[in-house]
C-alpha cells in the first residue's frame, strides 16, 4: 500500500520535511517513489507547496495520505478536487481552478511546434 507522508530533512533541531509518496512498509526517512512537495514549519505561517496534479493522480491510484498530509490537503482543497474528479469533472479544469499550470504532454508540445 502507497502512503503520501512527511520525510524529514534540515539539520539537527531545524525540521524540514518532505512531501512524498511512499511504501507504507518504507522508514520515514527512507526509500520513497516520488517526491510530491515540501513542508516548512519554521516559518510564520508554515510553508507547504504540494504539486497538485501529481497528489491528485497518487490519491486516484489509491495512496493513502497520513493524517498530517490529509490536514494539509484539506486546507488546500485538493481533497474535495479529488471526490470531483471521481464524479467525473476534467482534471484540467480542476487544476485551473486550483491555479496549477496543466504539464502538457509530449505530443501536445510536437502538435504546437508544427
């Protein structure tokens, strides 16, 4: 099962974390599929930057996100974008919404160049 949770990193007493996607069996600090965003809680207000198309994509594919990652994802919105997605809205459109830029594919950069 895929976890979406915080990895520490920063030095000794100076907490920064790492937004990923993970192996629930993985250490906190280990191993890890994909990095997804960052959490900073030293500064005022804490810092939190989550890509919001990867999230949706590894929430839609099953990850399960740990209760401080659900706590920011809600504030964020990403999860009621999620129960929308699933009722069928565009992505795209969500991502808009969101104020995310939508990755174009490879073929869609081929189709403009031409």
């Amino acid at each position: 099962m895929l976890k979406i949770r915080l990895s520490r990193v920063g030095a000794k007493k100076q907490p920064s974390y790492r937004i990923v996607v993970a192996d629930a069996r993985a250490p906190r600090d280990g191993r890890f599929v994909e990095r997804i965003g960052f959490y900073n809680p030293r500064t005022d207000p804490p810092t939190v930057e989550i890509n919001e198309e990867r999230a949706l994509y590894w929430l839609s594919k099953g990850a399960q996100p740990t209760d401080a990652v659900a706590a920011m994802l809600q504030k964020r919105g990403t999860l009621e974008r999620l129960e929308r997605l699933k009722r069928g809205e565009d992505l795209q459109t969500l991502l808009r919404e969101a104020g995310v830029a939508p990755a174009t594919s490879a073929a869609e950069t081929t189709e403009a160049a031409a």
